[in-house]
C-alpha cells in the first residue's frame, strides 16, 4: 500500500469513526455510566504503523506495539469512546491493518 492510501485510510476511519461517537452519545443522553476509554492496539513494525509514527498519529503500546487514541470527544462515556473505536478499527480491518481495540473503565 502506498503512503497516500494510508493517508486517506486514515482521514476515512476518523470521520467515519467521530460521527459513530457523535450518534452514540446523541443515542445514551445523560448515561453517563460506565466511565471509562477506548483505544486501538497496532503492531508498530507494519508499513501502516511505520507511516503512523512517522506522522506521529500513534503513540507507543509497549513493548512492540502502537496506540491510537481518540480526540477529545467532551464526555467521559465509555460507550461513546468504544463506538469510536471501534468504527475507526472495523475501517482499518476492512483494509486489511491487523488492529485491536482496547478500553477501560475509570
């Protein structure tokens, strides 16, 4: 794949990705339970995860692994931050980047 696929793959997953979050927390109003966050888990010694470093779109995931994180979204829903996550992961597995998403309760 060539840097710009990465680049669009990229643009396409976080929209797609930020508009799911948007209508999840539309959907669960004032739930505010659980709290927590989502993320994704990639291998950092891919093409895809050497351009994300390179942009620095990722963060380390010790010991081998990168982490992609979601903006702000201004709530401390866990569902919202999943739905997000999970979105921009099915983008990425549609495009054959191995991915995981991970979350966690506050």
């Amino acid at each position: 794949m060539r840097e710009t696929n990465f680049q669009a793959i990229y643009k396409k997953a976080f929209k797609i990705a930020l508009i799911k979050a948007v209508e999840n927390d539309v959907e669960t109003g004032d739930n505010w339970f659980p709290c927590g966050r989502a993320f994704l888990k990639l291998p950092a010694n891919t093409k895809f995860g050497r351009w994300l470093k390179k942009n620095n779109l990722a963060s380390k995931n010790y010991p081998t692994g990168l982490s992609i994180y979601p903006p702000n979204l201004n709530t401390q829903k866990l569902s919202v931050y999943k739905a997000w996550a999970d979105e921009f992961s099915a983008v990425l597995s549609s495009n054959n980047i191995r991915n995981t998403v991970e979350s966690y309760w506050d």
